[in-house]
C-alpha cells in the first residue's frame, strides 16, 4: 500500500511530531538531543523552513514550521533519515528507529500557533523530564520568555508579534497565557462574571 500524499504549501506552517519505534527512547542523553538539534538547524537551511518552535523529548519530537519551498515531505525524510543512521551506529544497531512516517498537522491559525506553544511547552514537565517549563533547555519557550539567549532556531518576531510589537510586552503575555494551564478556566470565570453582573 503506498503512502498518501502529503500536502506542502508554500507559506503554511505544520506542525510535525515523529515518535520512536516501541517506546525506544531515540534521545536518551542530553548530547544525544543535542546532536539531533545540530542536524535540524542544517535542515532548515537546506530545506528553507522558518521554525515556529520545537521541543525534543525522550521518544520523541515536535516541531512546528513554515515552508518557503515545497520541501516538508523531503526534509523530514532526509532529517529523520540522517538521525536515525548516526544513531544506529552510535549504539551498534541496526532497522528502524522511528514508528513510521512522521505526523503533520497544518496550523491555520494564529490562535492554533499560540495553543501551540502552551502545547510544546509543557510536554517535558509531562514528561517529568522538567518541573517548569523554561527550565528544558531542549524547547524554544525559555528562550521565547527572555529566561535564556535568543534562540537562532526560532524566528521569535512571528511568535511574539501576535502578542505585541513591544518585545518586553510580548514575552510576559506568552507567559501568562502558556502558564493559564487549563484556557477553559478564563472562559467559566469569564462566563461567572457576565452571569454575576447581569443579577
């Protein structure tokens, strides 16, 4: 059965997450992850992606980019090739390290970018591999806050400037609104206060 084909247009952002064979950790040591960031920065100038935020866990990883050239299917293809190679001979291994062909999922919208990033920020304290969020040095949030350096993957002016022009402002929005753990909560108290006020 072949695979379907997938849909990469020019100017879109995707969301893409691909995951280890049968729970295999693919990134078990902090320089393992290290490694696969260093091929990633490659790859987005290979394949002229702009990034929009990543995070890179134990089994797993997402990123979230946007195509300038119709190139999702042949750089995730090239990247997660040239990983799993290394990765096979570092630890003297040999078939497949990932599940199977990577997820994407086209972001539509700004509200869908910024769930995005509440979404990547706490997959490592779900995963316990961190208490907060800022603190996986494996994730652009920190650096997105202002708790690292600017972080030379992410393009932070397309992130921030949803939120304001005046970056200051912007980074201490993104973190209230990644910190509101549960957006339903606004709406209930939200919906709480137009009730009170209309008795």
């Amino acid at each position: 059965m072949s695979n379907s084909h997938r849909l990469q247009a020019v100017g879109c952002t995707y969301h893409v997450n691909t995951k280890a064979v049968a729970g295999l950790k693919a990134f078990p040591r902090m320089w393992h992850r290290d490694v696969f960031l260093r091929m990633f920065a490659r790859e987005l100038e290979l394949s002229a992606w702009e990034c929009l935020g990543y995070t890179v866990l134990g089994t797993h990883y997402h990123v979230v980019v946007r195509l300038t050239k119709p190139t999702l299917s042949s750089g995730f293809q090239r990247l997660n090739s040239r990983y799993a190679r290394w990765f096979n001979r570092e630890h003297n291994r040999a078939g497949a390290l990932w599940q199977r062909r990577f997820d994407d999922r086209p972001v539509e919208t700004d509200a869908h970018l910024l769930e995005l990033q509440r979404y990547l920020a706490y997959n490592a304290p779900r995963a316990q591999l961190s208490e907060r969020p800022e603190d996986w040095p494996y994730c652009h949030y920190g650096a997105l806050v202002g708790d690292h350096p600017t972080d030379p993957l992410v393009s932070e002016e397309d992130i921030l400037g949803l939120l304001s022009p005046d970056v200051a402002r912007a980074r201490s929005r993104l973190r209230t609104f990644v910190e509101e753990r549960d957006p339903r909560r606004r709406r209930q108290t939200l919906l709480r206060r137009g009730s009170d006020a209309e008795n």
